[in-house]
C-alpha cells in the first residue's frame, strides 16, 4: 500500500465506493431496506468527497501564477469540504423524512438475507478503504 500514491489510493477508494454504491441501492430498493438506500447514499457522498479531494490535488498542483486568484488554488479542499458538507446535510434531511414515513407506514423488507450480505460487503469495502488511507499523510497543500 505504501508504493501507492495519494491520487492512485483516491482513485481505487473511488471505483470501490463506485461499485457498492451501486450494489446497495439496487439491493435497496429491491428489498424495501431503508437502512441499505441511506448506506447508499453515504457511499454517494463518499464517491462526491474522494472526487473533490482528486480535483483539488490536480488544481492545488498547478504551478502557473494567475493574479485573479490570490491564494492560487490552494483553498480547494475547503471548498471541497463545504460542497462535501452541504450534500451530507441534505442527505441527513433526506433520511429522516425517509425514516418518518418509514414509522408511519412500514414496509416489510423483503428479503433480510440479501440486505445482510450486501452490507456486510460495503463494510468489507469500508475496510479496504481503510486500510488503503491508513498511515497517510492528508495535509493539506501536499503535493506527492
């Protein structure tokens, strides 16, 4: 893990958030889970943050000088985390009218043994992430 550079760690994190984002929402809804759906979207707003944190390494690596941008790009990853946090706000809202009307009329999940594997997949998937990030550096305004 450790010949793996920033960008290329992203960039694997990405497609495997890719993929069980995929699996979980299919699963989601063909299993009435709410509980997997939301998952889903975390791993939505995770693929959103990995995308950010890709941009924001390529824009703060740019060398060129441009008098229209005084700290140059170097203030993209907080720009990075306020988009990152605006979508995480609205997908908790999103949740709990969710969840609301889950209580008030609720819908039998339809098949619980399918709904456990695939999650238990996406933890699988959380894990290599983190492995893969474990033990590197995430300061910011590095350049490797």
């Amino acid at each position: 893990m450790k010949r793996l550079g920033r960008q290329a760690r992203i960039s694997l994190m990405l497609s495997i958030n890719a993929t069980f984002f995929v699996a979980e929402i299919a699963v989601g809804y063909y299993a009435s889970s709410l509980a997997l759906v939301a998952d889903s979207f975390h791993m939505l707003s995770d693929m959103l943050s990995l995308a950010v944190a890709l941009w924001a390494m390529r824009a703060v690596s740019k060398t060129e000088v441009d008098p229209k941008y005084s700290y140059g790009w170097q203030r993209a990853e907080i720009l990075g985390a306020l988009f990152n946090a605006a979508f995480l706000i609205a997908l908790c809202v999103m949740i709990v009218i969710e969840g609301i009307q889950r209580f008030v009329s609720p819908e039998p999940i339809t098949n619980p043994k399918l709904v456990l594997i695939t999650a238990c997949a996406g933890l699988g998937g959380n894990i290599i992430g983190l492995l893969l990030f474990r033990g590197m550096d995430t300061g910011i305004g590095n350049r490797t």
